[in-house]
C-alpha cells in the first residue's frame, strides 16, 4: 500500500507461492535450480537474484504471464483499468466483460492491494450495469475496512463507485452523499472523471433542482458528445433535455433530443428512439402544443411494451395529460386502458387517478383531490416541475370560479385568494428548483 517499500521480484515471487500454497521444490523443479537455493533466497541468505529467464519459469508456473510482475509493468496495468473504465462507461459491455477477465489476474498478487482493491471499485460499475447488486455491494465491503492505508485515489473510487451503487438502488440521498464527497476529495495528479458531474446532476434532479443538474452537466458537455461516446452522449442528452424542459428553455431541449434520436435511429438503437420520441411528447406538450405531443407519443408507443413497464405508463400518462388538454374525447377510454394495465403499479395508480380528477375538475372534490392528495404526493417525490403544473391548473380554476357571476362576492373573493394561493406555491416550489446544494 502507500508508503510500502517496493517489493523485489524475489519477494513478490515468494509471496504468490504461499499464496497458491506452491511447494518450494515444485519452484525449484520449474527454474531448474534446488530447493535449497530457493530456501536462501526466501530466507534472504544470499545475494542471488532470478534470472530473466526464472522469471519467466515462473509467471508460467504461477499462471501469470500476463500479470503485472515488475515495476515497469504497473503503470501499464493501471491504464488499462481506466481504458476498462471507458468501455463501461460507454456502454461497450461485451468489451468491458473482455477486459475484466483478463485484468481479474491482478487479484493474483496479494502484494499489490491498492491495485486491487481498484479493480473491484472499478468492477462494481459492471456488476451495477448487469444488475448484480450483491456481487456489488460484497467488492465495496471488501474495500471499505481497507480504505484507511490506501490511496486517496481509491477512496474516490470507493465513493464514486458506492454513489452508483446507491443511486441504482433508488437511494438518491445517501448515492448524493458519497458522489458529493468523491467531488469534494482533493486527489492530486488525478483528473475526476466527468461522469462524476453526470451522476451528481442525475441526484440533483431527483430532488428537483433542475438547474443545478444542468449547470453540472453543462460544464462536462462537450466530453460525452464525442463520437466514441454515442450510447453515453444519447443518455446524456436525454436527461439534459428532460431537465431544460422542466425549467422551460424549450430550443436548447429540443436540439438536445433532436440530436439523441438522429444517433439512435443511425444505430438502430430502438431504446432510446422510443425515449428520444417519448421526451419530444414531453417537450410539445409543455409547450402547450398537445397535437404534436400526441403524435411523439403515439410513435414512441412502437418502442414500449405493454405492462407495468414504466415507460409505456410514463408515456400512457403524458398522452392522457395531453388528450385531457386538448379535450380529445378519446382521453377517456386511453384512462380506462391506462388504469388496468397500472393497476399493480402504485405510482401510476396515483397519477392516473390524479388523470381522472383532471377531467372532473369542475367538481368540489375533484379540486380538493387534486390539491390535497396528488400535488402533496408530487412534493414528496421531489417532482416539482409535475407539481407546479397542477398548481397551474387549480389556479386557472379558482380563477375562473372567482368570475362566476353566480356567486356572491364573498366566495368570488375566496376563489381569488385562493388562486394567489396556488400561484405562490407555484412560485415557491421554482425556488426550491433553482437552489443549490
């Protein structure tokens, strides 16, 4: 570990031979020399050193002739587990799962622990990818108790490594507590990967504030839209687009998933065609263009199977909240639909009840079911933007209502108070949106 005195080749080569419980004369048979030279050599009797040849015996005999044995050979080694980083990264899996099986030698060396323990830092981003979370979570417990004697770059690793953890496993508060402190380490002579502001922006989203996302990801822009990067630049652009929906910049969304939808239909990448098309929806009927939402909607349907897969509800949800906008008499039967295949799913049960309230509004308990149940609902998932616009929808409501000429000047008064009511909350829920951390 850091500050270790370096390891002769001599010392390294005892150390795999206990650890493959290899007999000193089965190494002594190997490099044709007797069992009681190997003795003095391990004893530190003699000043004899093995001979590049020896050497060579012996990786053979150990099974490692491709491990990282001299100095010279470590740096080498540690660059391929960052080009292993780039191919998980990147989303090349089949290359990633190549590489692990060849750079899974370095666990061969009890000597070289910091390597080690990076390897399995790193390899929890894979485990994580094929959605082997207990594989995951065993490699972290392992490096955990052994952060303390290791190198600063490891312990932003470790950080790194359980945020995405965490993150994956719908924890975004504590995955936002190990990203913040991976970005918070000071590691010289190390660059931070820009996946770090991604992953941080991804949280930051998640608990609604929407402008710190894009600030983070907008400072690492350039880095994921190379075209090496095609799977990480489509899911980089996405979430960048979802988030200046949400705070209304409509031309710089609109170019972002312009440009997703013409890399995934080049690639055939049919995933993250129906999402690209699913977020034009979004886009429109943000916009207040329900026509054309309904027609991205519709065509992003070809790419979502039917079933509590949360992207055909996703999408089922904003075409209804467009028709409903529209006041397209086939909203109702799309609820209908909508409602039975959600009917295990609790989330969209609430939003979709929330649907059927929205075409009711003008009725007392519809109103109250809208501002009482499914806007506090939206406030505890963080879902601001979904939020404000109920908000918008009440205070068009109360607003209307206060015109009512068949009301007294009392309640018209009250529908008035209450419409600011919704327009301050509204307003409150955009600060919370814009602060930081």
């Amino acid at each position: 570990m850091e500050n270790n005195r370096k390891l002769t080749i001599e010392e390294k080569i005892k150390q795999i031979r206990f650890f493959q419980d290899i007999t000193q004369n089965a190494l002594a048979e190997a490099l044709g020399c007797s069992d009681a030279t190997i003795s003095r050599i391990e004893d530190g009797k003699t000043d004899y050193r093995y001979t590049d040849k020896q050497i060579k015996d012996a990786r053979k005999l150990f099974g490692l002739e491709n491990a990282p044995l001299l100095d010279d050979e470590i740096a080498p080694f540690k660059e391929r587990i960052y080009l292993w980083v780039d191919q998980i990264k990147d989303g090349y899996f089949t290359q990633a799962q190549k590489t692990q099986e060849e750079l899974s030698i370095i666990t061969q060396l009890p000597f070289e622990q910091d390597l080690i323990i990076l390897y399995k830092l790193v390899q929890v981003r894979l485990l994580v990818k094929e959605g082997k979370k207990a594989e995951a979570n065993e490699n972290l417990s392992y490096a955990e108790p052994l952060l303390e004697k290791s190198t600063v770059e490891n312990k932003y690793h470790f950080y790194c490594s359980m945020g995405l953890l965490r993150t994956n496993e719908g924890n975004f508060e504590e995955g936002l507590s190990f990203l913040t402190k991976a970005n918070d380490l000071e590691v010289v002579g190390f660059k931070k990967e820009p996946s770090l502001n991604f992953n941080l922006a991804l949280c930051e989203a998640k608990f609604g504030r929407y402008y710190l996302a894009i600030i983070l990801m907008e400072q690492v822009y350039h880095v994921f839209n190379v075209e090496r990067a095609s799977v990480a630049m489509m899911l980089f652009n996405n979430n960048l687009a979802i988030n200046y929906t949400k705070i209304g910049y409509f031309k710089r969304a609109n170019e972002l998933l312009a440009k997703t939808l013409s890399v995934a239909r080049s690639i055939g990448d049919k995933t993250f065609i129906g999402y690209a098309l699913h977020n034009h929806g979004y886009l429109y009927l943000k916009r207040r263009s329900y026509k054309e939402a309904i027609e991205y909607f519709n065509q992003a349907f070809e790419y979502f199977t039917e079933g509590n897969n949360r992207a055909y509800l996703e999408n089922s949800y904003y075409k209804i909240r467009s028709l409903i906008s529209n006041k397209d008499s086939a909203s109702k039967t799309a609820l209908t639909h909508a409602k039975s295949v959600a009917r295990d799913n609790e989330h969209f049960v609430q939003l979709f009840n929330a649907l059927t309230h929205l075409t009711t509004l003008k009725a007392d308990d519809s109103l109250e079911y809208i501002e009482n149940t499914t806007i506090p609902y939206l406030l505890s998932r963080y879902d601001y933007a979904e939020a404000m616009d109920y908000y918008e929808v009440l205070e068009k409501e109360y607003e209307r209502r206060s015109n009512l000429k068949t009301q007294s000047k009392t309640q018209m008064l009250a529908m008035e108070m209450k419409a600011l009511k919704m327009k301050a909350s509204a307003g409150d829920i955009h600060k919370i949106m814009r602060s930081g951390r």
